[in-house]
C-alpha cells in the first residue's frame, strides 16, 4: 500500500532528524519510522473492546 500526503517542511525536517537519529541513515530508515509512528497513532487512537 502507498500513502502520499504532505507535511509541513518543519513537520518533515524534525520528524526525518529524529528517524535518522533512531535508524541511521541507511535505506528504509524513514519508512520504518513512519510505520512506528503510524502504529503508535492506532494504538492511542483504537477504542479498545470494553470487557464482557
């Protein structure tokens, strides 16, 4: 699946600083920490299923 979206230049310069930082600068580094930020957004966002 592919996503394009636009970030505002701060957004983005910050968020690939951190990414580098976190995963290096080797191939696959932003699109690991993008799949890290977009799991973290479910995980805060998914209601969970409330106990029977």
């Amino acid at each position: 699946m592919v996503l394009f979206f636009h970030l505002p230049a701060s957004i983005e310069r910050k968020f690939r600083e951190k990414a580098m930082q976190k995963y290096g600068y080797s191939k696959g580094a932003l699109k690991k920490a993008m799949e890290d930020a977009i799991e973290d957004w479910l995980a805060k966002n998914t209601e969970a299923t409330p106990p029977e």
